[in-house]
C-alpha cells in the first residue's frame, strides 16, 4: 500500500518561508538548549517562530518553554500549541505525555511522518526541527520527509562529541545546506572551542556561536523570560541573526 502522507509533507510546510533543524548526531551536546533558546530569542524579537520536536524516545523542549503535555487542537488537522512571545510548538510529547514512547524501527519512522502530516502550521518566517539524536533511520527520516531544511550542527568541543559531529556533517552535508555549526558548552580558556572551530572549516562553515558553560540555565528551564536573560541566550545572538535577520 502506497502511504499517502509524504504528499503532504510539503503542504503542511508551504506556509513558512525557512525550516532549519538542529542536530548534532551525539546526545548531551545541548541541541534542544539551542534550538529552544533560539526560537524564542527570535519569537521575542517578533519573528513569526515555530519549533517542531522530532526527538520521539526522548523530547524535553515543552521542559523548557513550560508547557505540560497535552493534546493539542483539532482544525483540519493538529494546531501547533501557543507559546511565550507567540512560538508555536509540536512535540510526540503531546501525545504521550511523560510516558516512554517504546518504538524501534518503522515505528518511529511513522510517529516522524505522522507529525508532519497533521500539523497545521501558520505562516511562519522560521520553522526550527529538533532533529533526534544519533546517525541512523530517524535522522535520515527527516532529511527525507523535509528536503528544503538547513542544518546547524551543535556540538561541545569534547573529542567524542566532536567527532560524532563530523559524522553528522558528513551524513546531511550533501543532502542539505549547512549554515554553520555552535561550539556548546565552552569553558573559558583561551583557544577552548579551536576543535570546533576546525571542524566547521572542514565543511566550509561558521562556526555561528560560542556558548559557555552557563550555571543559571538549569534554574531558568521551564520560564522562558527567564531563559532569555542567560548568558547562553546572549550568545545565540549570531544564530537568531543568520536565520531571520538582525
């Protein structure tokens, strides 16, 4: 049987003039922080944002932007849930809740192509993908399902995180353009985010933002104001910049 549900993919997504997802390839490098903290530093500069978590087994955006799980509205489909400063925002976690999502496989292929399929997104001027994490079927899913997504890599300046970074680059570089990569989590030494710095040269790419170690961030989670006014927050001056304009 023939599934009818690419067909809409790029209907549901014709309103929004950018979509760029963020990924990274390694798990713990900070790419929800990033692309949470992003959307809503341009949502409050009054971009017209929208930010779709597509981390099935382990989505935690709504932690950030303070919305508690639940099931969104129905208009022809599923509307994006209304959040701080205008964001709108989907997640698997609407559906599930905080209950573990035990999917392998076509499962979580069909859970991706079900979100993209049913959500109703308004006019937007940036769509921000919280891609999963790791280099297998999901990403390729998404890469799949949404060809006209930019990439930004995040990554910390750590060996393995790096690394895996480089392996991601090398997966989507060729299906997709790269905007450039964020050094996370960066300490203050001098010279601290040169890994990263090499790598984006690698693939001809920015490096869009130095992002140190920021302890007010974990208190901050849940109260988007709040989040806005961390240095991490600051940092990612240079990315809302790049994606939507000064």
């Amino acid at each position: 049987m023939i599934d009818p549900r690419p067909s809409v993919f790029a209907r549901r997504l014709s309103p929004i003039r950018r979509v760029v997802a963020v990924g990274g390839g390694k798990g713990g490098v900070g790419k929800t922080t990033v692309a949470t903290l992003t959307a809503l530093a341009a949502a409050s500069a009054g971009h017209r944002v929208g930010l779709l978590d597509l981390d099935i087994h382990g989505g935690a955006a709504h932690l950030f932007l303070g919305i508690e799980p639940s099931f969104p509205e129905e208009e022809a489909g599923i509307l994006p849930f209304e959040g701080a400063f205008g964001l709108r925002f989907m997640s698997a976690t609407s559906f599930s809740g905080d209950r573990p999502l035990a999917l392998r496989g076509t499962e979580v292929s069909d859970a991706i192509a079900e979100l993209l399929a049913v959500t109703v997104w308004p006019e937007l001027d940036l769509l921000l993908i919280d891609l999963p994490p790791g280099l297998g079927e999901s990403l390729l899913d998404v890469m799949r399902f949404v060809p006209r997504a930019e990439i930004v890599a995040v990554t910390t300046a750590s060996l393995p995180s790096v690394r895996v970074a480089d392996r991601f680059l090398s997966a989507v570089g060729s299906a997709a353009p790269v905007l450039g990569v964020v050094a996370n989590m960066i300490d203050g030494n001098s010279g601290a985010a040169d890994p990263v710095v090499r790598l984006a040269a690698r693939f001809s790419a920015p490096v869009l933002a130095s992002v140190p170690n920021d302890p007010a961030l974990e208190s901050a989670i849940g109260r988007p104001e709040a989040l806005l006014k961390t240095t991490s927050a600051a940092a990612l001056d240079g990315v809302v910049n790049t994606l939507v304009g000064a």
